[in-house]
C-alpha cells in the first residue's frame, strides 16, 4: 500500500526539497500552499503523515493543528512541525497545538528521512 504525505508549505524552495526527499523514500505527495487548500484536501483524503509549515498563509498553522485534532477522522494523523520558529517555546507551541513532533528550519534531511520512516511505519504512536 503506497503511503501518503501531505506536505504543507508556502515556500517553493522548501516544498521541492521536502518533495525530494519524500519521493526518495518511496512515498506520494500531496502539495498544500496555505491553510485552506490543506482542508479541502484533507476532505478527501486521509494521508499517513502531514508535515506542516507553521507560518502559512490563510490559516496559522498551529491553529489548522488544532482543526485536524479535533476532527474524529484525521486526529489520529501524525503531524509534524516544520518551522523556523526556533525562540524559546516555539516548540512547545507546536505539541500545544497537537504536533507530533517538531523540526526546526533548516530542515535536517537525515532527521526528516528519520521522523518520516518511523510514523509512517507505526514505530512512533501519535500522542
């Protein structure tokens, strides 16, 4: 079964790496520029993770965390923080707001490669 990563992301330099790296491992992207695109799409579909960039635009990313949490049929998706928020309790934010797991930017592409294996593949349980 092939799985499924949602990535959202305004930034094109980001979005072709993260694509890069998505396709390496052998998994389908699913593109989202801003908060509302990702809703819709998450209609549609239920992806296997979502890597999510915080400052979006349309809806705040940590705010849309919070909207996919508290939706029966997608709380259960890991979502990690991409972001590059890094002050002093920016990470906290992010697993406020529901994020799994958080990666500050520049992204670590070993460490993305990393996360991305081990929710995709059950070896991490969503909080």
């Amino acid at each position: 079964m092939h799985k499924t990563v949602l990535c959202i992301e305004d930034n094109k330099t980001h979005m072709l790496l993260v694509s890069r790296i998505v396709e390496a491992e052998g998994y389908e992207l699913v593109r989202a520029e801003d908060g509302p695109s990702a809703l819709k799409l998450l209609e549609a579909i239920v992806p296997d993770i979502v890597l999510l960039d915080v400052n979006i635009p349309g809806i705040h990313g940590l705010d849309l965390a919070r909207m996919i949490k508290d939706d029966e049929r997608l709380a259960d998706i890991p979502l990690i923080a991409t972001t590059a928020n890094v002050l002093v309790g920016d990470r906290e934010r992010c697993l406020e707001a529901g994020c799994d797991e958080y990666l500050p930017k520049p992204l670590d592409i070993r460490r993305l490669r990393q996360v991305m294996r081990d929710y995709v593949n059950g070896r991490v349980s969503p909080l």
